[in-house]
C-alpha cells in the first residue's frame, strides 16, 4: 500500500491526528492500530481523570510560554516539544469540545479549570474517571464519520527508513495482520508514529494487559529520546488495574499491610513519622502533590518508598481501608494545607469513606462498577507503573 501519511496507533494523539488531518484536506491517509478499542487511552483513567490545557478562564494570566516553562521545568520535555503542546493545547480542547465531549464549563460558555500540583494557573479539565476514554469515543465516531480508512488487528514489527544520517526519514513500516498472519508493508510520505509509552515491559503497571507500545521501534530506527528512564510510578489497585491518586489519598485512608496468608496486620506507615499529624498530611500529599516537581522533594513519592520497601523487600502485602481512619487520626493535628483543602471542599465526614462520598462520589462507584465494594473490603494496591513522561 502507498498513500501520502500512515498513523500508527489508534489511542488519543493518534485518533485526534487523523480527525485533523481529514478535517484539513488530506484523503490519502489510513490509520493502523492494534484495534480501536485497545490501548491505553481508552482503557485506564484515574479518580478524576485530568486532560491539561492552556488556561481559559481565572484570573490568573496564561500563554503558551508561561505553560512550555512549566512543562520544562524539571528537564524531561523537549523546550520544542513543550511550547508546541502548550501552543496547540487551547485548539485541541476546542476541537474535542465540537466532537462532543462533556468538559464542565459556566453559564457564560467559559471553560473552567481547577489546579493541579500547586499550579496557580487552573489548566486542568476533568469530564469524571473516564475522560480519555470518552475523548476516544468521541474521536471515533467522528473517524468513522468521516470515512477514514481503519486497518485494526495490525502490528507494527519494523519502521522502513530511507537516506542516512540527518538525511535519514521514515518512510514507511510493516504490520503484522493477526487474523492472516501475513507481513503488510506501507509506503508513506508521512508517519505519524502514535504508539504511546513502553508501558508494557513492566510487570506491576496500571496499564491495560493489551497495552503493548512500540517506542521500540522508533529507536531501533535511530530516532532520538530524551529521559525515557523517567516514568512515573504511584500506587495502584491489583484486582481490578487502576490509579489509586488524587482523592483516592486526600481523604485518607488508612495503610494497613499484612502476611502473604492476611494474618499479622499493622500499620506500617506509622513506623516512619514522628506524629500522627505528618502521617496523614504524607498522605493528603500523595494525593495532592504533582511526584516531579523540583519543589516537593522529598515529596509525595515518599508513600511509594514505603509501599514498596513492604512489598518488595519484606514480602507483605499492602491494603488501602476506607472504612476507618489512620490510627490517631485528629483533625487538628493535620496541617493547614491539608485541613483547609478537605474543609473547602466540605469532605469532612468521619471515615475516609464518608470523605469520599462527599469529595469525588464516581470514585466509589467505579469500583462498584468491578465488583469491588469499598465499604466492606479493603482494597489490594502496588506500586506501579503509571506514566512515561520522556
């Protein structure tokens, strides 16, 4: 097959890149994917799913610069590939906003946003646990709409280059078809290359067990990386694969790790605060608190050490319990940040339960939804695998 731009992979960029593409007049182009419905952008979420943007609403001033430094900052992002996000960001959201996606916005049509990570900005937009994936549906129904053609059940094995050195270019890949098991090769002037992170090469992730990605390929080819050791690990549920952040932590549940057969159950967290208090903000943070920032060290990751080491090194298992409250547990030890944030937001019932009733209801349904009642069983959870960000 020879057409004039390939997209391989069928997640969030990918999709949103052959909706653009058409909508600007290009015809000859496929899109490839595993399958529509695979991968990771329509398949995982979190307590309240957050898609960044350039502000659009607040009274705090914002421009695509002011959000490729914030982007930068800790070196991990392309100063280029920063400024080009941040630049295209407001456009993008439009754009899924025509589609149909249900980002909350005022009486007056602004968009709001909330902040995230001690952001002043408010960039973050949340349609409820399941925003990409609701982008995703979006996305391809209009692909089908549009009659983009769709080659699903194919594998990407190689990327075809053509030239050397700087004048080097992909030119192309071959697919393996899974229901054939025939090579395809596909010519093309562009190749747009959408295949997400390496995130299944980990054992613990939060990443869907279809979830394969490909960067492998891109590099094979000589392509250039910047950070790829750099992902994120945070703590996830095992029995049903899901992120455990944001108000899964603000309303804090208690730690409780026990034996491989259930018996001997402790709070393990206890042995590493001086106080009650500083136990429970570590906690709120966790939950609150953006893991690269420079400015947080030694920050949130610090209940991910912890996990881990009880885990890993002492062979425990570990459970987040909403239905009771860390040992010692007194609103008037918590720091200012942490009280403030839960009293403004009035979850301030008695039980890490009741606190997420009031903060974030969906969060608790979610796990309804998986046959999973967090008012009767305490919850299995790892560190995990979350994020590439390089």
């Amino acid at each position: 097959m020879k057409i004039n731009t390939l997209i391989i992979g069928s997640g969030a960029a990918g999709l949103a890149a052959a909706v653009q593409l058409n909508a600007l007049g290009q015809q000859s182009l496929a899109l490839f994917t595993e399958g529509l419905h695979c991968g990771t952008s329509i398949n995982t979420g979190s307590d309240k799913q957050t898609y960044y943007k350039l502000s659009l609403s607040g009274k705090h001033p914002d421009s695509p610069d002011l959000m490729a430094e914030d982007l930068y900052q800790c070196g991990s992002m392309h100063g280029d590939l920063a400024l080009v996000e941040a630049a295209t960001s407001a456009v993008t959201f439009a754009n899924l906003i025509r589609l149909g996606v249900q980002f909350p916005h005022d009486l007056y049509g602004r968009y709001t946003g909330y902040q995230t990570d001690h952001d002043l900005r408010g960039r973050a937009s949340s349609c409820g646990p399941y925003t990409s994936r609701d982008m995703c549906l979006a996305m391809i129904k209009e692909l089908k709409l549009r009659e983009i053609p769709v080659f699903e059940d194919r594998v990407a094995i190689s990327l075809l280059c053509a030239g050397e050195g700087n004048q080097k270019r992909c030119v192309g890949a071959v697919f393996i078809n899974r229901n054939t098991g025939e090579l395809e090769y596909v010519f093309a002037r562009n190749v747009i290359f959408a295949v997400g992170g390496p995130g299944g090469l980990y054992a613990d992730s939060v990443y869907p067990l279809g979830h394969t990605g490909a960067i492998g390929l891109a590099l094979e080819a000589g392509a250039r990386a910047r950070s790829l050791p750099e992902s994120q690990f945070g703590l996830a549920s095992l029995k049903f694969r899901w992120n455990v952040s944001g108000s899964y932590m603000q309303v804090l549940p208690r730690f409780v790790s026990c034996d491989v057969s259930g018996g001997d159950e402790r709070e393990f967290l206890r042995e590493y605060f001086p106080a009650d208090g500083e136990l429970c903000d570590a906690i709120f943070l966790k939950g609150y608190q953006w893991p690269f920032s420079c400015s947080h060290l030694p920050g949130s990751s610090l209940i991910d050490l912890f996990v881990y080491r009880e885990t890993r090194e002492r062979k425990r298992r570990v459970f987040l319990d909403y239905r009771q409250n860390p040992a010692g547990f007194d609103w008037e030890q918590l720091a200012p940040e942490s009280r403030q944030y839960l009293q403004n937001s009035n979850a301030t019932g008695s039980t890490p339960l009741e606190r997420l009733k009031q903060l974030n209801a969906p969060a608790i349904a979610l796990y309804r939804d998986h046959n999973i009642d967090l008012a009767t069983e305490m919850l299995e959870i790892a560190v995990c695998a979350q994020h590439n960000n390089g």
